[in-house]
C-alpha cells in the first residue's frame, strides 16, 4: 500500500531522454516545471533513457531502476512516451510510488506504424495506465480517446491544455511573398509531404516555406522529404531548418504570413496556438484541437490527408492579402481565450493536491 503523499510542493517528473529535446511534448514538460517551481513547487527530473517507445529489456530495467529512485513521498509524473512502453514496470514502480501519467497522444496512433505494431502499443499502454492513480492530458479529445479506448474512467482524467505565451504581432515577410511556416518534428504524422505536394500545385503563385522542427527523430522521413522537395523542382522556394533556438523560432513566427499544420493526427497542437497569439492566419488538418482553437474566421481547416483540399486552402490565404488580414485579425482573438503557462501549472497542483489528500 502507497504511504500517505507529501504536500503539494513536491513532484518529480519522470522524462524520456533529454528534456530539452526540441519537440512540442518536452517543451510542454519544461513550461509546466518552470510554471511550477515559479509557484514554488519542488520539482525533481527523472532521465528515464533513451529510445522510446521502442526499448528493450535493458533498457526498460534502467527506466524501473530510476522510478524508483525517484523520492517515494511524492507524486511521480510519467511522461507517456515512456509509460506506455512499460506496463510491468509500472505496476511495480505503483507499489511503492503514486504515478501520474501524462499523456499527449496514444503511442498506436502514431503514423507509420503497422497494425501489429500499433495493437501492440495500444495493450501495452492499456495495461500501464492501469497501474496509475490518475492521468493529465494535453487536450479534450485525447481524454475522450482515453476514455473510450483505453479503459481510463473519465474521473480519472484530468485535461491541462497547453500554455500560450503573449508576443507581438506578426509583422509579415518584407519582400512581398508570402512566407508559409509549418513548425513540427520532421515524422511521418506531421504530414509534412502533403504540405509540398500541396503547395507544389502552386507555382503560378508567390510563395516561400520553412520547415521547423527536429529532423533527428526519423532520418528517414526527413530524407524522403527531401527528396520530395528536390523532385517536385522547389528547393529555391522550401527551407528545411532542422530545430532551432527560441529567439530564432520568434523571428520566424513573427515574420511569416500563414501557418500550415498539415498533420494526420494531432492531440492539442502547440505550435498551431503559438502561430494564432502572433495573429497567423492557420492552414490545418481537421484533428484534435485545431477545430476548438482555429474556429470558422482565423484560418481555413481541411480533413488529413486531402492534399487537394489544403492547395485550395492555401490558394485563398495566399492569393488574398485581404483574406489573410481578416484571419489574423481572428487569430489574435482566438488566442486570447487560451489559457497561461501559470494556468496549467495551477491544474498541475490542483491534481497533485487530490492524490495527496488520498
């Protein structure tokens, strides 16, 4: 039996590999940990390896090892990118330590996989969910999937959507053509293919893109893309840049005239929310949070994978400045209604509360 938990000042996250890896899901896990020590939380960090969720038995050993040496009279947060590729391991962590999962998407969706792989995954973190007193997702329609497919009761769920920080305005590309930004590791779900497909349907316009975003993660997405890109004859119009520092991201966003998230599946989207508080008119698959955020006026949403549907898209935005003054007028507007870093955090406390009140 778990022994009675520490107040609220005291947490441990447990994270896969380097927690500043440049994705959306760590950098989710840096604000939420700053956001709490600012709240004067204690916040320890557990580097539970690398290679998730595809690890072996070595490897799973030395994830168990540091769970449990993480201090047992505090809750620990299981990034699920890890949890869900250790079920045994987390129902033995489960004995001595209150785990909370933290769940930005269900590891089977994840594009590519085969149905074997994905059923695979899908048992595996079934079984370790179960071994948790509660979880936090990133996102409504995370929890509904959660809840509908993955055996967790829905009081058990608790939703912290993303923070959104404030920042200027966008102030648009000063050459006159129209800058394209999509931000997003280079892997197969962010659908970055289709984004050069769509806009290579479009050459009788002016337009530039840059792709953001770690292409580490899948070497061989990223050269097919490449590949793609060379192909299609566009290299002089698409920039690949690998992942980037803050301050040069910032100077993207804020020069960039639209925003393409052309993803097959997304939980919550954080770029997307950035690109709408610097008031980017949004180009975006139908998926997880774009419909909440996005809205009818500030930008045009299409269903994943209808490349047809995102040129049209892009069409409109690109051919019509005015088009696009409007959307970024309904961007910046939508931002507004999203919640602070310091708002997640307090969601945080408030779930770590409970299980210690437990």
């Amino acid at each position: 039996m778990v022994a009675a938990r520490a107040p609220t000042s005291s947490v441990t996250f447990a994270i896969p590999g380097n927690l500043a890896t440049p994705t959306g899901g760590y950098g989710y896990a840096r604000c939420v940990i700053a956001a709490l020590r600012a709240r004067a939380c204690r916040v320890d960090v557990v580097d539970l390896g690398d290679g998730f969720p595809h690890v072996g038995p070595d490897q799973r050993a030395l994830a168990l090892a540091r769970l449990l040496s993480a201090p047992s009279d505090a809750p620990v947060v299981v990034d699920g990118l890890a949890l869900g590729a250790l079920p045994a391991e987390a129902h033995q962590a489960a004995r001595s330590h209150c785990l909370i999962a933290l769940i930005h998407h269900p590891l089977a969706l994840e594009t590519g996989l085969s149905a074997a792989e994905a059923d695979a995954l899908r048992a595996s973190e079934i079984s370790a969910l179960a071994a948790v007193r509660c979880v936090i997702t990133t996102d409504h329609s995370t929890a509904a999937t959660l809840s509908e497919s993955y055996d967790v009761a829905r009081q058990r769920i608790t939703v912290a959507l993303p923070g959104t920080p404030q920042v200027a305005r966008a102030h648009g590309n000063s050459d006159g053509v129209p800058h394209v930004l999509a931000v997003g590791a280079v892997v197969p779900r962010k659908g970055h293919e289709l984004l050069v497909a769509a806009l290579a349907e479009l050459r009788d316009l002016p337009w530039r893109l840059t792709i953001v975003g770690d292409r580490i993660r899948s070497p061989a997405t990223a050269a097919k893309l490449d590949g793609l890109i060379e192909h299609a004859g566009l290299i002089d119009r698409i920039s690949c840049t690998g992942a980037v520092t803050a301050e040069r991201l910032d100077a993207l966003y804020r020069g960039a005239d639209i925003f393409a998230q052309p993803s097959w599946f997304e939980g919550y989207g954080m770029a997307l929310a950035d690109a709408l508080a610097y008031g980017l008119p949004v180009v975006a698959t139908r998926t997880g949070a774009a419909v909440r955020n996005v809205g009818p006026k500030a930008g045009r949403l299409v269903a994943p994978g209808d490349t047809g549907a995102l040129s049209r898209a892009l069409r409109t935005l690109l051919a019509d400045a005015h088009a696009r003054a409007d959307c970024a007028a309904a961007a910046r507007a939508a931002a507004r209604a999203l919640p602070s870093w310091d708002d997640t955090a307090a969601i945080f406390q408030r779930v770590l509360a409970g299980v210690a009140h437990r």
